[in-house]
C-alpha cells in the first residue's frame, strides 16, 4: 500500500507551489527556507494534494530546478518528495537534512531508493525508521517556525 501522510484533499494541483526565491540560486546541494505547517496531526510542508506550510529558495541539480513537493511527518511516518525538471524516470539516492534557523539543530534521514512517481509527479519515499528526531522537531509548538531543508544528493 502507498503511504501518503500528506494527501488530504484529491483534486489540489501542484500548480499551486509558490517559490518566493530571493534571486539567488544555489548549485548542488542547495536548500528552501520552510515555513512549519500543520493540518490536523500532519507538520511540515505540502503541496501535494495539500496546502501545508510555506517554502521559499531556489535550489538546482545538474542544472535542472529541483522543487520541494512534500516533507511531513504524521503520527510516526515521515513523507519526502521532490520533482527535478524534466526528469520523469529514475531514482534517486539523497539525504534530507532539516535544521532549525532559530536553533541551529538538525535532524537527517537518508532515502537511497526514491523511484519517480507519477502520480505525485515526482520522487517520493517514506519511513518510519530513524525519524524520532523528526518527531521531536515536526510538532505543535514549532508551527510557524522556519527551517532550512537541503536535498543531499548522494
């Protein structure tokens, strides 16, 4: 079964991604600035079928714009997804690392089987191994908060 934590109401398109880059774009392993967001039990951010918490920045790999889709954690499954230009097929191996602006704590997990979906579009993976620090972090009390998100490509 597909776990989709994050997937709320069917219908919203991801057209509605708003990336209020500041004009500086980052090669590589570059990072968002997300905004913690919540809908009921879920924290994070989303755009997929959801409209959870805020992004901003400009992050690029090999060239290609890579766009945030999902990051959230719902009572003990942590959800990632993101979409890189043009590319449909495939997997990815990456790292997504999550520090906190204010705090300076950080928290990772690593996905080395991302497969593209196409029903996100994009690529997407989940678990429920090694994320009690996101747990700890993806909470009520951080609603509002901002994060840096870096997509570590391994």
């Amino acid at each position: 079964h597909r776990h989709l934590s994050c997937r709320e109401v069917y219908n919203m398109s991801l057209n509605r991604i708003l990336m209020k880059g500041n004009g500086s774009v980052v090669e590589g392993d570059g990072e968002f600035i997300m905004t913690m967001g919540q809908q009921g039990a879920q924290y994070g951010y989303s755009r997929y079928n959801a409209t959870i918490g805020e992004v901003e920045g400009s992050v690029k790999h090999e060239g290609k714009t890579v766009t945030l889709v999902m990051i959230c954690y719902y009572s003990g499954w942590f959800d990632f997804a993101f979409s890189v230009e043009g590319v449909t097929s495939g997997k990815y191996n990456v790292t997504a690392k999550v520090t906190s602006v204010e705090t300076n704590e950080s928290v990772r997990v690593d996905f080395s089987n991302m497969q593209y979906q196409s029903y996100v579009p994009g690529f997407y993976e989940y678990t429920n191994k090694g994320i009690s620090g996101f747990a700890n972090m993806f909470t009520a009390k951080n609603v509002g908060k901002k994060y840096r998100v870096e997509i570590i490509f391994n």
